[in-house]
C-alpha cells in the first residue's frame, strides 16, 4: 500500500486531499460487535490489498483514484483504532457518500468500492443498514450530476436491496421503482440496459409478494401507456419500452400481462416496422414462457391480426420480418390452444390462409417456417374431436344427398391445404407434400372423407411424366403417407395406377 501512494500523482489526485474530502462520522454509530464482524477470516486489510491488486496496475485515471480513495480509507481507520474489517469500509463508504459534495469522479469511486464492499459483509448487516443504504443510493440517483458509472452501480444495489420482499409495504418502494422506471429510456445504452436488467429482478423477486400488483400497475401505468404518447420524440422511447418488456412482460401479474396485449393491438395501428418487429420478439417470448398468465382472447386477437395482416399485405413484411411472424404464429398458436382450446379452433381456418399465402412469397426461410408452422398446427390443435365433426356432417349429408350446412372447420382447413396443389404453388409442391403427408398421419382412416379431393389431385400428378414433374420421390412420400392412413386395401380405389403389391419399390408408385 506505501509503495502505491509514492506512485500517486501528485498533479493529478494527491490521496492527502482525498482524504480530507472523505467524511467518518457513520463510524461513530458502529456497535463494537459490527467493527469486527465479517466475513473473512482475519481483520487484515485484505479488502484494500485486493481493491490494489486489481486496480493498482492501471494508468487509466479512474482506477487510480479508486486506488487513491482506498488507500486514503485504510490508512484513516488505522489513525482511528478501527479494524479495517470489510463491514469498518462498508461505514466508511457510506460515510463519505452521505456527506460528500463534488467532484463527481470521487462519486464514482465510492460507489465502485462500495459494491466490491458489499459482497463482504455480513447479510445481517446489510439487512440492518438496508434502508439507510438504499436512500443514500437513491439520493445520488436523483442527483442532477450523476455519472453513467454511479447509477449502474445504483441499479445494480436496488437489485439487491429489493431480495428480500418481507415487511416491504408500497409506500416504501414506490421512491425507488419511480426512480428506476425513469432509467428505462435513458439515451445511454449501458444505463438503460442495466435498468431493464433491475426491473426484470425486481419484478422477479415481487413474485409471491403482495408487491407485485401495484407494481405492475405502476409500470404500466407510469411507463409503458405514455410511451406512445407524446409524437414529438419519436418512437425511440416506445422502443426502449418494448426491449424493457422483453426481460419483463412474462413476470408481471397476470391481469397487467393481458393489459399490455391489448396495449400492443393499438401501438400496432402505427404501422412502424420496427416497433412491429420489437412487438413480435417480445410476444414469442411471452409465449415460450411456461408460466405466463393472461387472457387467451388477447393473445389470439393479436395473432389474428397478424395474420390477417400478411393475407392484406399491409405490413409489407421483409423476408426475415415474415420469418419472424411466421415462427411466432407457430408458438402463439399452440399456447392458445394450451390455455383454451375452444377458442383457438375457431381461428384455425385464419391461420392456415395466412400461412398458404407465405408460400408464395419467394422467401426461402419464410417459406420454410410456414411449412414448419402448418405441420406443427396439424399435429397440434386438431383433434379427434374437431375431425369427427366433420365426417358426422359429410356422412349425414352423403345419406340426404343435400347439403344445409356451410363448411365445418376442418373441411375449411382441408380444402386450404387442397388449394396448396393448385399450380401457383408448383414451385414449392416438395414443402407442400410434406404438409398433405402430416394431415394423413392426423386423419387416418378418415382421410378418405376430407381429403377426397387432395387424392384426385395426387393422382392426377402421378400420371404426369418425370420432365413435367420433378417432385417425384416427394410425391412418393406422400402417397407412403396416403397408404399407411387409409390402408393399401382402400387406396387404389382412390389413387389408380398403384401397384401396393409390388416386391420392387420402383414399380409400386409409391
């Protein structure tokens, strides 16, 4: 430590001044038992001995003050008779703080000591010293000067400091969580990063509390409704909010969660590609959360949308902002079904349209999630149920030889994916075959009622010459497919031509 303060320069930061600048009176309140009280073994100053060996070394002028300011504590607690134990630094730090004017780089080292500090100290300090410390810090918070450093090192305390939820009542924390929601937008990418990291803990650790409602509320309400607001500043904030909501949506209460949906359903009226591209991240997330909770009608009208939305083209999607709205389908979709099945079904015939139209869209990955998305969707969301309700309507019209009836669900989804046979999807008929093949593996033996028309069209492609054709071996898959869903009794008497029997594949067609 001596050799360190020869080093010092004197022009710059001379540890002398330093130290008349640093204030001790919060030394005077430690109990006996708290000035030895801690966490290492011995009372030497090995919390000054590591702050030097990680800082000592570096000629950046930060570091050497962090080293000028430590040194200068060390050598005022030996002065003092106080063991220079990690909870006699911890005192000290906030001694300083709590009495401190400008400069603002001493600021920023003693907020830097102070969170290397408090790892050190004993939890039962910390909790009885918890709320002196979280004014302190959030006094300098509010302070006009503050630097980019101080209030990441703040950020990060009130992460901390809101752990341990028992006893906290509103009034408490709403100083704070005031404090840290205007962090949410700030211009400086590193603060706003670590304030959507401590509202993301803070809402974490509010889980099981009676905190979490009016928490939620007041984020909503103070934060997330007004950042659409105001025109005059762009859609940077709006922005800033959704990447906040990234990290936070799927932990807010339930009811706040389903708030913010139908929030997002007027945001997207604006029409900005980025703030709808930030809108689909965060909803996949909030989807692939396991434990989220909001209203499926919510979440659905959103999908709808966004469906709807490709059919129209009215967001005029890039490939990749279609690849995402497509994946996102795919995962919103299944957690509407997970949570009420009845009213996903309904939507079915929406979806698999929306869907259709992205295989014409020239987009290879889009293209390639669509057909991912129809087959998750097949294999998903229709059941036994849905599938006999319309073999029931088609076998009792057959019987009334008249129909009284429009189509049911699946006779609508069924004769989508017939539509995907029409010529205009030529150029994707591999990815087409792949989706006719899950809806026989779904069908089964009934697919000889709804896919009537699907087996016409395969027949009628197996007679085409290989010249005209090249999706041959697909075309063969998918006939497999046919076989093992209807029989290889039934199949020929819709597909002719088929040798089921033959030893050789090559001459079986299929």
């Amino acid at each position: 430590m001596e050799a360190f303060q020869e080093t010092i320069d004197d022009d710059f930061c001379n540890w002398n001044w330093i130290a008349s600048e640093l204030n001790y009176d919060l030394l005077s309140s430690m109990e006996f038992s708290e000035t030895t009280e801690s966490n290492d073994d011995d009372d030497s100053d090995d919390f000054c001995n590591s702050i030097l060996s990680q800082f000592g070394n570096s000629s950046d002028d930060d570091d050497q003050i962090i080293c000028a300011v430590i040194v200068a504590m060390s050598k005022s607690l030996k002065e003092k008779k106080v063991p220079c134990s990690p909870v006699a630094y911890l005192y000290a730090t906030c001694s300083s703080l709590d009495n401190l004017e400008p400069p603002d780089f001493l600021i920023d080292a003693l907020f830097i000591i102070l969170s290397m500090v408090i790892v050190r100290v004993p939890v039962s300090v910390l909790k009885k010293k918890k709320e002196y410390l979280s004014k302190l810090v959030l006094r300098i918070l509010q302070y006009r000067l503050a630097t980019k450093t101080s209030i990441i090192l703040g950020l990060k305390w009130f992460s901390y400091s809101l752990t341990y939820t028992d006893g906290l009542i509103w009034s408490h924390v709403s100083p704070f969580i005031y404090v840290l929601l205007g962090f949410l937008t700030d211009s400086r990418r590193k603060v706003r990063q670590q304030s959507h990291l401590c509202l993301r803990d803070v809402l974490s650790n509010f889980q099981n509390s009676p905190l979490l409602s009016p928490l939620s509320e007041y984020i909503f309400e103070r934060c997330i409704l007004p950042a659409a607001d105001d025109p005059t500043k762009g859609v940077k904030p709006l922005l800033y909010i959704l990447d906040a909501l990234e990290k936070c949506l799927p932990i807010l209460s339930s009811e706040y969660q389903t708030s913010v949906l139908k929030y997002f359903k007027s945001v997207l009226d604006m029409s900005q590609p980025r703030v709808t591209r930030r809108i689909t991240d965060v909803l996949m997330l909030l989807c692939l959360y396991p434990t989220s909770e909001f209203s499926p009608d919510a979440l659905l009208e959103l999908l709808t949308s966004f469906a709807r939305s490709i059919s129209s083209n009215e967001m005029s999607l890039s490939g990749d902002g279609m690849t995402v709205t497509v994946r996102l389908l795919d995962t919103g979709i299944n957690k509407v079904y997970s949570l009420n099945k009845q009213i996903c079904v309904s939507e079915l015939p929406t979806f698999f349209n929306a869907l259709k139209d992205v295989l014409t869209s020239q987009h290879e990955e889009a293209i390639c999630a669509a057909t991912t998305a129809l087959k998750n969707i097949i294999n998903s969301c229709i059941d036994e149920t849905l599938i006999k309700q319309g073999v029931d309507i088609i076998t009792l019209e057959e019987n009334k030889k008249s129909r009284t009836s429009g189509p049911t669900i699946i006779e609508k989804i069924c004769a989508t994916i017939e539509s995907l046979l029409d010529n205009i999807y030529v150029d994707v008929w591999d990815r087409v075959f792949e989706v006719v093949s899950s809806m026989f593996h779904k069908l089964g033996s009934y697919s000889p009622y709804l896919m009537r028309g699907i087996l016409k069209n395969l027949e009628y492609m197996q007679k085409l010459p290989d010249e005209d054709f090249p999706f041959r071996k697909q075309l063969h898959v998918c006939l497999g497919s046919a076989l093992v869903a209807i029989g290889p009794e039934n199949l020929p008497s819709f597909v002719h031509n088929l040798n089921v029997e033959a030893e050789d594949l090559s001459e079986a067609n299929i």
